[in-house]
C-alpha cells in the first residue's frame, strides 16, 4: 500500500552508489560526491490520490520531485541528466523508469519499496545495481 511511503525517512546506507554513477557516465566529481550526498539525505514523502511529492534534503543538495503515477514528466536526475521520467506503483512497489534526452546519455531505472519497515530503493543501469536503505523518523 502506497500510505506506508509516507513520512519522513534517514538514510542508513548506500551501497555500489558509485559503480551506478559509473554506469550512468557520471564525471568523476559526481561519482565521488553523491554517495558521500546519500549518507546524509534525509526524504519526506506526501501521496495524495496519483499525485506524489518527494523532498530530498543533504548537506550539499536539495531534491524535489512532484508527479502523477503513470504521467510522463521531464526530470533533472540526481546526477544531471535530462530525462524523460515515468513512476508507476505495482504490487506495492514504485517503479521509477528514466529515458535519456540525449541519445548520448543512458536510460535508467529504480524501483522502491518497504521491506521490514525499512524504505528500499535499488537503481539500476547498463546492469550495475545501487541499493539504498532508509529508516522512518515520522
């Protein structure tokens, strides 16, 4: 159900963040930076109906990503790309699929989900898989 996304999560870990940005073709000031980012994000997460709102907060950088399930939107990606975004819920997991503007760049794709009341989310590609695990504070 998608009410157990709601509140506000801190991260606990980040694991192969920076073979991911690799894959992405993400410079070497990205790769380095956005693990050291996911240590200390903090996400508070609204749902209303299909229309969602993340805020991403760190030491660094701010996120924010407000959509309709199953609308496409463009999106800037942690990294910087341009992408086309599409998220759908299914079978209590957010899918999080990324086309590439431009045709030099790579798609991507990630998927969310609560497990042991822990907030999962593994992106992935070129098949290079980051998992992040968050804890609810609210």
């Amino acid at each position: 159900m998608s009410d157990e996304f709601v509140g506000t999560w801190v991260s606990d870990s980040a694991e192969n963040l920076e073979a991911y940005m690799e894959a992405l073709g993400a410079n070497w000031v990205i790769r380095k930076l956005v693990p050291k980012i996911a240590l200390t994000l903090e996400m508070t997460i609204e749902i209303n109906g299909n229309h969602w709102n993340m805020n991403a907060y760190s030491i660094v950088k701010n996120f924010h990503l407000e959509f309709d399930l199953g609308k496409e939107f463009e999106e800037v990606s942690g990294d910087g790309r341009k992408v086309l975004s599409t998220l759908t819920f299914e079978n209590g997991k957010l899918l999080h699929i990324q086309k590439a503007v431009k045709k030099e760049e790579k798609n991507s794709s990630g998927v969310s989900y609560i497990e042991n009341g822990k907030l999962i989310q593994i992106a992935e590609c070129d098949g290079v898989e980051s998992r992040r695990i968050y804890t609810k504070v609210e």
